[in-house]
C-alpha cells in the first residue's frame, strides 16, 4: 500500500457537536453584519463569542 493514504475522521469525532439553538432575528442579523465586516463565518464568531463568554461570566 502507497505511504501516501489519506485518513480522516468520521464525523462528530473532531471534537464538535451539531446543536440546535433558538436565537431572535435581530441577534441573528446583528451576527450576519459581524461576519461580513469581519470575513468570518457565522459559525466562527458563534464559537468565539460563546467561548469568551463561557471563560469571562461571573454568576452572581
């Protein structure tokens, strides 16, 4: 066999899961207008925002 074999994953093995989530239309558009100015996907900044916001919140 060629030492040059492509592997890759199966899906959901990368460390990411598909979710489904509720979110209001203007939160949405606020989203889209982010990811236009900033040349990142809308998946991009969801992931960025929740992230920094999971790290950075203080429950009172």
């Amino acid at each position: 066999m060629s030492d040059n074999v492509l592997k890759i994953k199966r899906r959901g093995e990368d460390g990411y899961k598909v979710i489904s989530v509720r979110i209001r239309e203007n939160t949405l558009d606020a989203l889209d207008k982010l990811a236009a100015e900033t040349n990142y996907s809308r998946n991009e900044l969801i992931n960025l925002i929740l992230s920094h916001g999971v790290k950075n919140i203080e429950i009172e």
